[in-house]
C-alpha cells in the first residue's frame, strides 16, 4: 500500500505572506497523480490541485503551486498571498495503483492571522 | 445534482442503535467512496463502488459496517449496533471513474455522535 506523510500537523502564516506545506509519499510506480485537497470548518473537501508524475512542470492553480520532487517523492503546497478563508485542513492525497481509493496523509492545519 | 449530497448533517444516536447515512453523487459519476475521518485525523478508506463491479468492502472496520448501492445512484452506509469509537464524521466522495487521474468530489459529511 501507498504511505502518505505530512509532517507539520499546524502552521500558521500571517495574511499576504507566502507559506509552504510538505509532503512526502512512497511508491514504486513511475507514472502517478498527487492531489492536495482543502478541508475548511465547514467539513466539505475541495480539491486545490493536482499534479501528474510524468509532468515535469509543476501545477500551478492561481495563488497555489506545488513543488514536485519526483526522485525524493516530495510533493509541498506553496500558497502565495495567503489569505483569511485559506485557514483551513490540508490534507495531501495519492491514489492506489487500482484507483479505487486515495491514500491520505494525516493533514495539517492552516491558520491564517490577520 | 451540482455536488455530493449528505444527509442527515447530523446525527446523534444512543449506543446500541442502528443508523443509515445517505449519500447522493454527481449524476453521471460512477465511481463513490466512503470514508471515515475521526476528530482531528486524516481520512480512513471504509468502501468503494464503481458502477455495477462487486463493491471494494476491504476498508470496513468490523462487519457492523455494511453500505449498498444502487447501480449508479444513492448509496447508503449502515451501522448496526453503534458503539461509542463510531462517533466520526462519515465522508463520502464520487468520481467520473476509477482512473486515477480523476479527483473526487465529496458531500459535507454526516457527523455522527454515539452517546
């Protein structure tokens, strides 16, 4: 089975400054997807971003990028200009080899302060 | 529907009762999962369905936990005889298929208290 880790269980950042969140997975597959889902106190969660493994570039969605590392199977969330309603759970996830479910890390808590 | 349904939002149970969750997916998505996630935890795989394959059961945690689902349509997830460690909010997500690439899309959950 696929691990998924995320070592910052809280972070804080004040608003308008940048912040990154880690991540780390291990597979031994070459060819995979990564998502970082957002989980607000509302409970719903929302997909940020998304990165496919064969991409060199990284994905990029607004004020969210990532920083893909394949060979050290690190896959951080940088949010740019944060802002208030970015407080939130995020959560980075890895599809297993099936599909048939995602592996998620433990997630880490954003604060945003004003 | 324009998202993931849940319902109830809430509810709260004696120990010992047997309840139902109802999720409704995206019309068109055959793929639904459910999934429990414990008060300041990450997200636990419990089931999965992908159209009309035999479901993907290896998440349930005891065989109190039971789900079902209807060809393409509204899922219901069953507990029988609540115990007080099912207190969690129960998550539950549909996708266009079980390809990899595709991301879910998740209701609000339903929060589920056993007193």
């Amino acid at each position: 089975a696929q691990t998924v880790t995320q070592s910052q269980p809280e972070m804080s950042v004040q608003e308008a400054e940048t912040v990154t969140l880690s991540c780390t997975y291990d597979t031994s597959e070459s060819n995979y997807y990564l998502f970082w889902y957002k989980q607000p106190p509302s409970r719903q969660m929302i997909l940020v971003i998304r990165q496919e493994a064969y991409k060199q570039q990284n994905a990029t969605e607004n004020r969210f990028s990532v920083n893909f590392q394949k060979a050290a199977k690190s896959f951080s969330l940088k949010i740019s200009d944060s802002q208030l309603g970015d407080t939130a759970m995020y959560f980075c996830a890895f599809p297993e080899t099936s599909g048939s479910r995602l592996t998620f890390g433990e997630g880490t808590q954003l604060t945003v302060n004003p | 529907g324009a998202g993931v349904s849940q319902s109830p939002s809430n509810k709260v149970t004696e120990k010992g009762k047997d309840v139902e969750l109802r999720c409704d997916p995206i019309s068109g998505h055959t793929a639904l999962y459910w999934y429990r996630q414990r008060l300041g935890q990450g997200l636990e795989f419990l089931i999965y369905f992908q159209g009309n394959s035999a479901p993907d059961k290896s998440g349930l945690p005891s065989d109190r936990f039971s789900a079902e689902r209807t060809g393409e349509s509204v899922s219901t997830l069953t507990i029988q005889r609540t115990q007080q460690e099912d207190s969690a909010v129960y998550l539950c997500a549909s996708s266009l298929g079980n390809r990899r690439g595709y991301g879910y899309t998740f209701g609000s959950g339903t929060r589920l208290t056993v007193v």
